[in-house]
C-alpha cells in the first residue's frame, strides 16, 4: 500500500510544493551562499516540485561521487552536479516515473548551463528498499544524500544497510528527514494523507539511531533540527500529541567508532579552506570549529575530520596514546525542542561529543 500511496501522492496529487498540507516537506534553512547560488540555477520546472524537509548538501563537494536517494525531480541532484563540477558525478533514484520525467527533461538544459561538454546526472528508476537490485557499484560514493524520503520507504534498515554497501570508506551519509518523539499507530501508517506528507511513515528517534547504528554507522550525528508544524486542523487532529521534527544528520561509514565520545587529549585546528564555512567549520550541531583556534575533540570527532575529505583543512594536537575517560560534556541535542539562535551562533571553545 504505502508504495502505491507515495507513487499517486508524488506522481498526480502534488503538483507543486504549494499543495502540500503541512511544513514537513520544506526547508527553511538558509544555506551559504554558494549553495545558494548552485539553487539558483536550477531549472524553475525542477525547482517547483521539490519536497525536501532540510539541506541535503554539505560542503566541500568537488569531483565527488554522490548519490540522491529518492531524488524526485532533481533539484538537489543538479544543485550538486553544480557544485561537484565536471570531474564530479550525480546519481538520482526515484521510484516515480513523473517525478524522474521531469528531472530527465533538463539534462542537457543543466549541462549547457553549468557549461559542461556533457550532463554530469544520471537518473535511474527503483525503489530504495532494493537498492541491490540496481546497477550501482558497491563502495563506489563518496557521498550519499537523501531529502525527505526515507520516511516513505516501507523498509528503512534495508535503505540505511544499503547506504553503507555503497560508499566508499570515509564516505558519508548526509540526509534530511522527519522523525517521531514516538512510534507510529498502525491505523495513522495508513492514512494516505498523512503517510504522504511524510508524517506517519516516520521512524521513532530512538529506532532511528538503532537502525543506523545496527547498519555499520557508528555515532549519528545531528547538524541541524527544527520541531514540525502541522498546519491543517484535520491533520492534527489525527496525530495528537505526537511530536515532530526535521533533522538532517551525517553518518560517515568509518571503521572502529567507539560507543562512547573518549578523550584521549587531542585536538584540532581549522585551517579553513572550506568552502561556505570559511571562518567556521560546522561538523554538526555541537562542533562549530573557528578557523585557527586550538579546539579539543574525541576520538569520533578525529576520525570524522581526519579520515574523511576534510583532512587537509586540519592539523591534529595530541599523539591520541593516551586514554582520558569519557569526554567531558557529551550531550546530543533535543531535536523535538525549539533552536536557541541567540545561544547557538556563538562556536564552543571546546568540542562536545
């Protein structure tokens, strides 16, 4: 039922982001500028349909392998094929056909655009839950993407295991998504209208980290969340008490994460270099890295910055043979709780895990 409810809900119900009924599917974040920029170019036919609920794109980006999970029209599949340049290639599956139409109509449009000799896009037609069964090459991104989708998929270990198989070591899964403070009522999983508006396909928190966890992703990590507004009264009549919110999170397919954030005395400094985030390197919601500042980490943290792309714009402090105990301070965030702008902007002088 659910694939049928996603292909009619996304295929012939919406036909632009004005008709959704609730704020899951959008997105207002405000990216840096050059990914604004990259936004700006897309096509207005492709823009229109889109339905993410965050910003799937993170940074330094060029000559990258990426693959977009359940990329609809293809407005982030052709803001990134922007972005990673003609040495760079972008993957997008989708499981509908109208949505995929549309991406493949301004294949050339976008090449002749960005100035490329040829598209550096590909579109494929399946569904996540069988990603297998595709013609794409394990091991082989360096970066995964996916916008509000995962929700949809009716087997979600079976995306989050596949993720895994495809990226290269050190790659990473960077996606947006919408999550419950609880699990689903089996009568809301059936609404047609809830499902599709990407609120009673959504996975508890708690399962979520498991789930992640369980497929080889060790230490989730959360950039960015907001709690969700429902804002038909119908609709949240339905759902009740049930709380709601947009995180976009990373997980980095990395051997030997620990289970635990563990001090072993080291820290890093940002040489900067990365594009957008020039004076200030942001990890994730609890590491905003400023450029030249000695700023201590845990051995998770390390990994993340030295054993991915990222490793050129740090210089690492410490030897690491040393064990300290646990990292002080580790906390993840509340992401069902409003974001303190105010108290946020400001980076942390040392890292918290």
């Amino acid at each position: 039922m659910n694939k049928q409810v996603v292909q009619e809900y996304y295929g012939d119900i919406l036909q632009s982001s004005s008709d959704l009924r609730t704020d899951a599917c959008t997105t207002d974040a405000a990216p840096p500028l050059h990914v604004r920029k990259a936004l700006g170019r897309v096509h207005d036919a492709v823009s229109t349909r889109y339905y993410g609920c965050g910003l799937a794109i993170p940074a330094q980006l060029e000559g990258l392998r990426v693959l977009d999970l359940g990329c609809g029209a293809g407005r982030d599949v052709y803001a990134l094929a922007s972005l990673v340049g003609p040495s760079g290639h972008v993957t997008g599956v989708d499981m509908t056909p109208e949505q995929l139409a549309v991406a493949r109509e301004h294949e050339a449009w976008h090449a002749e655009a960005f100035g490329y000799n040829k598209p550096n896009t590909t579109f494929i037609e399946g569904e996540l839950e069988k990603l297998d069964e595709l013609d794409l090459e394990a091991g082989s991104f360096d970066l995964i993407i996916s916008n509000c989708v995962i929700n949809l998929c009716s087997d979600k270990p079976a995306v989050f295991r596949a993720a895994h198989r495809l990226l290269k070591p050190g790659g990473e899964l960077y996606f947006s998504d919408v999550y419950a403070d609880r699990r689903i009522p089996a009568e809301l999983v059936k609404d047609p209208v809830l499902y599709g508006e990407c609120l009673s396909g959504a996975l508890y928190w708690g399962d979520y980290q498991a789930v992640a966890m369980a497929a080889g992703f060790g230490d989730p990590r959360v950039v960015d969340h907001r709690p969700l507004a429902i804002l038909d009264p119908e609709l949240k009549a339905k759902v009740g008490q049930i709380r709601f919110a947009s995180v976009t999170a990373r997980l980095f397919k990395l051997e030997g994460l620990e289970p635990a954030c563990e001090d072993y005395g080291q820290a890093v400094i940002y040489r900067g270099g990365v594009e957008g985030m020039e004076d200030v390197f942001i990890l994730d919601a609890e590491h905003a890295i400023e450029q030249g500042r000695v700023f201590p980490v845990c051995g998770n943290t390390l990994a993340m910055l030295m054993e991915t792309r990222f490793a050129a714009h740090f210089d690492v402090v410490g030897t690491g043979d040393r064990h300290f105990g646990l990292f002080p301070g580790c906390a993840a965030p509340d992401v069902f709780a409003a974001v303190d702008t105010a108290s946020s902007s400001a980076a942390p002088v040392g890292g918290c895990c």
